[in-house]
C-alpha cells in the first residue's frame, strides 16, 4: 500500500525559484468522482498511470505506474477530460525534506502552489517563508477541480 | 495504440472444455462510464491495470498494464465497485483462432460466455458449433454492466 501525505500551500514571491529543477508536466483525469481519480501524466520522457483514492484526513491511497510516453500522448488525447492541465513542476529541498513548487499554465495560469510531502500526518516540519496561505484542505486546489475549473475562472482570486 | 476488436457470444454445452486450459480470474472496476473503463484483473498470480474506451462499431482502444498482484488485491478490496467479478476463463484454439470461454461464478453465475478476438471487424472466421447466439452488441454483456446487473438479478433469461 502506498499512502500519500501531503500538506499544500499557495506561494509568495520567486525566492524558492534559485534552489529548484524545473520539469514541464502535463496531465489529464480519466476519471474522478468521490471515491478514486485516475490521471495520465507526462514528465519529460517519462509517462504515468495513477490511481489514486479519496482523502481521509490528509492522506489518501496512491498506486502509480509506468508506462510508455506514446500511450500516455494517446490517453491525454483521447480518453482524458477536458482541459489537460499543464505546469512546470519545480522540486527543492528545504531543510532535508523535499517540495514541489507547481506553476500552473493554460486556464490555471497565474496559480503557484506548493507541496511537501510527508511521511505522517503530524509531522513537524520547517514551513519556508514563501509558502504562504495553506490549502491542503481547500478541494479548489485539487488538480482533478482545477481541470474542470480552472483557476482563471474563478471569480475571487 | 492498442485496438480490441472482439466478437461474443453465447456457449452452447459442454464439448468445448475438453480441449481448454483453464484460469481464476477476478476483476473489478475503478470506473466505468460511458466514454471510458479502469479495470483491475487478476489472473492467477498475475495482475494487470486496464484503461478501456467506449466501443467504436465492434472495435474498441484497450490499454494493459502489469501490475504487482498485492496492488491489485488492495485497488480490488478498495478502490473498486462491488460486486467484484469472479469467472473461470478458459482458453482454447479453434481452427487457428484463440478463442475465450468465460464461466461466470457468483452473482453471474450460470452464464457462460465466448469471445473470439480479430485482427479487423469485417475478418472471416469460423464458428464452432458451441457458439450460440451472437451477443456482441448486447451491453447487458459488458462486464462492466454484469458488475452493476448481475445476471441472477436478469428477470428473463
């Protein structure tokens, strides 16, 4: 079993910018309802399917799997809802642990979240000082809603 | 891409099964709507994750996956719909085609299924006489659909 714990923060500034490797991702849902998303993502070269289960707490079941960068192209195109989201996912590392700095594109252009993965829900750990407002818990902020509304179609931002 | 182009139909006695090998399989679905499936298999000590796109004519896009079998154990306990399908799938030759014998157990016992798979819809091939009626565009067939309405619950049958 795989459990994923992740605490997610809106960001202040580029001061995390100069530390970070930049990857350019692109992603899409095959399906997501309450109970179970499933997303094809390319990273670079490389390719995945991902299953992954609703939160319970913070955490929530994850399952995912390689596969071939000419499938996943085929996914995206064909049997992924609409829009695929596109970012640049920068990852560094803050005092030993690692986080994902997401700078979204497209119809979320404009939205920079944060996210440091942890290995349990009560952890402590050092918050940098350009990870802002935290919204692990706001459903807004998930990438299955930012598919079907995106970032700039929200009214108060 | 990977196209599955199948015919189905139903089995006719018995004189099919000594030529077959015989395999468990259970399988149960992550999603399933109208444009797309998720199906989680396992086949005796193999597993496999399977992304399946709404038919086109006879044909439809199928994406397989190996997977490790404790994953699929967990994703069918808890990620998918219930009931999860049980079934003994026995394989056989039929004049140089591989054809599948599906027996159903549980809520679908007593049905029993058989699938040619071609190269192309409008393919020739011969038909063995235990294979009946031709069920190839009935949905209630579709193991997604056998999932939701198992066939004890058929009022005719």
């Amino acid at each position: 079993m795989a459990v994923e714990t992740e605490r997610k923060f809106l960001v202040n500034g580029e001061r995390w910018r100069c530390d970070a490797t930049a990857a350019a991702l692109k992603q899409g849902y095959i399906s997501d309802d309450s109970k179970v998303a499933v997303r094809v993502r390319i990273a670079g070269e490389r390719a995945f399917l991902t299953v992954k289960g609703a939160k319970s707490g913070i955490s929530r079941l994850e399952y995912e799997y390689a596969i071939p960068l000419a499938d996943a192209e085929e996914l995206l195109a064909q049997l992924c809802q609409r829009p695929i989201i596109e970012k640049t996912r920068y990852t560094l590392d803050y005092r030993g642990l690692e986080w994902v700095v997401d700078e979204f594109a497209g119809d979320n252009a404009g939205l920079v979240v944060a996210e440091v993965e942890l290995d349990r829900e009560d952890q402590v750990f050092e918050r940098p000082d350009w990870a802002g407002e935290e919204v692990t818990d706001d459903p807004r902020y998930l990438n299955t809603n930012l598919a079907k509304h995106p970032y700039r179609t929200w009214a108060s931002r």
